[in-house]
C-alpha cells in the first residue's frame, strides 16, 4: 500500500511538472529573442580552482529495521587551467596534493575526471566520466558494536569505487539561449531572459568492491541477498524538462536551470552466487547554478554542478550525487 502511495504521489508531480512547462511554453512563444554577445572568435585564456566531491548512500533493511549507510569520499583540491579559440576548447585539471579531511577518519580518496562539451546549432552536449575510489563509512560504531565513538568513528572502505559515464545535451527553446551565454566564457547575456529547455540524458553507473562486498559484513542481513552485492549498476535513457533563467544586473550575471523528469532504467546487482536483472523507472533532476562578475575582458564565475544517479530494488536504494564546485577567471584577448 505505501508502495502504491508513492508512485502515485511521483506521478502526480510529474503531470504538474508537465502542465506547468507546456503553460512556460505558450507563455515563452510570445516572448522576442534573448540578446546574447559573443566572443567565440577572441582568443580565452582562463584557470579555475574548486572541489568534487560524490557522496553516496545505501538504504536497506536489516532485521526488518530500516538502516541507511552513508558513505563519503574524501575531498581534494584541483587546480584547471584552459583556453579557447573559434572551435577549440582545451583544458587540464590537476589534483592539488592533500586531502580537505583528515585521512585517520575518512583515508586517502582518488579521483580521475574526463570530460568534454561542445555545441551544435542550438544543442549543448556534455560528456564526462567520473571514478571515485576509497570511502569512509560514516559513524560505523552505530551499526558495528565492536567499534567505540571514542576511537575512529568512521570505518574506511578504501577498495570502494564508484563510476559514472554520461551523455547529456540540452535543448533551449529561445533564440540565441544558449549554455556557453550561461556559463559566461564564450557568451554573455546583454539583458535578463528566460526559456524552457529539454535535457535527454543517457547514464551508465555503479559501485563495486573488487568482489568483496559492498557493505561491510555486520550490514549483511541473510535474508536480505542483495546487502552481500559486490556489484550494484544500471544503465538509463530519458528526458528531463525543466526553465532556464539568467537574471542581468549591471555587470553582474545570475543563472540557474531547474528540471525534473524519468529515464526508463536497466538495472542490476551481482552477489557471489547469482545476478539479477531489472527494468524500471527512476526519477533525475537537472539543478545548475553560475553566476559572477563579467566585462568585455575578463570575467570571474563561480560555477555549480550537481549530478544525481539512484538505482532502487525491493529493500536496497542506492543514491549518489556528484558535485562540483569551482571558480572560474579569466581574460578574453582582443581579436584583430
């Protein structure tokens, strides 16, 4: 019954979601062109410095009693540093030595990104891929008797990785709207705007242990066979509709993309004795927010991205956020 509660309660959110983005729609027709300036043919030399980070969590059931383990990477610094010209866009992130957390409570993290973006008429698309390795499983000593609040809280679970491959492009239905006028490098809005967009979105994602497994052994529940997975994946496709907006002060530049919507998922979990398979839905939300100081020369940003994954089966929910935060500076050259 509380099952049926849900999915009823998600649908509905879904179908105001859709009237309230067809009523953006009609409203957004009758609405001129957004003013856009470009400076895709100036030579853009620009370095950032920011954070990543990809805190994940299990909820399951253990004995009939709900449990939620929170598992938490630990943060490094990272330096970038990147130009553009015309149709080229170069940039190299470089990890800064030392972790933001003391490694006793949460251990030594790696972390490797790759990442590409380029555009096409009136589509922005996006492809990155993620790998975190090493987390700490916060406040282990609730779940683990042996283990003292006194001594290390959290049990560290270096062998854990987490990886993400995505796809993404957007489509923004306003003229010269655009994701480089948003992310202020190549473009800036002259005048405050705002549309609808479209964002379809292919993901494959998971975590695994090297054939241990996932959670520790005083969180596996013998009746409960997918708390002993050492593999936990899934691959999704689906749209996710939502409103951009980029508010223009001044010299100031504010923006933000808000979408929410379902990628139909293929999904599974591995044990040592067996996998299974699923298909269902899961629900994806698109959340950015940049915003910062611009002129004709120079400009500094600070820039936000979140990327959320869940996989869900009967009695076991996987949840992931990946979060990136960095500020961005730089020089725009005159052209000849």
């Amino acid at each position: 019954m509380r099952s049926n509660k849900t999915n009823i309660n998600s649908y509905k959110t879904l179908i105001t979601i859709l009237l309230f983005n067809i009523t953006s729609f009609i409203t957004l027709s009758q609405i001129d062109s957004s003013s856009t300036t470009s400076y895709r043919n100036n030579f853009i030399l620009f370095n950032d410095l920011g954070f990543n980070t990809a805190p994940l969590n299990i909820e399951t059931d253990q004995n009939k009693i709900p449990i939620k383990a929170k598992f938490r990477n630990n943060i490094h610094d990272f330096y970038g540093i990147g130009c553009h010209y015309r149709w080229l866009s170069l940039r190299l992130n470089i990890q800064l030595p030392g972790s933001i957390k003391p490694t006793k409570d949460y251990g030594p993290s790696k972390y490797f990104h790759l990442g590409f973006d380029f555009t096409y008429k009136k589509m922005f698309f996006d492809v990155d891929f993620y790998r975190y390795r090493g987390f700490a499983l916060l406040d282990a000593y609730q779940f683990n008797p042996s283990k003292s609040i006194n001594d290390t809280p959290n049990d560290i679970e270096s062998s854990l990785i987490s990886k993400s491959f995505s796809i993404n492009m957007w489509f923004f239905y306003k003229k010269n709207f655009s994701m480089s006028a948003l992310r202020g490098k190549t473009a800036v809005f002259n005048k405050s705007s705002f549309t609808w967009y479209v964002k379809s979105t292919i993901n494959s994602f998971g975590i695994n242990n090297n054939e241990s497994t996932i959670l520790p052994f005083y969180l596996n529940d013998p009746s409960n066979s997918k708390t002993s997975s050492t593999l936990i994946r899934a691959f999704d496709i689906g749209l996710v509709p939502g409103l951009a907006y980029a508010y223009i002060k001044g010299h100031w530049n504010i923006s933000a993309l808000g979408g929410y919507g379902l990628v139909i998922q293929e999904k599974s979990f591995h044990t040592n004795q067996t996998t299974r398979y699923f298909i269902g839905l899961a629900p994806r939300f698109d959340i950015r927010f940049i915003g910062g100081y611009q002129t004709p020369n120079w400009f500094l940003m600070l820039h936000t991205d979140f990327d959320n994954k869940s996989i869900e089966f009967t009695s076991l929910k996987y949840t992931q956020t990946y979060l990136n935060i960095r500020l961005v500076a730089g020089y725009r050259f005159k052209t000849k």
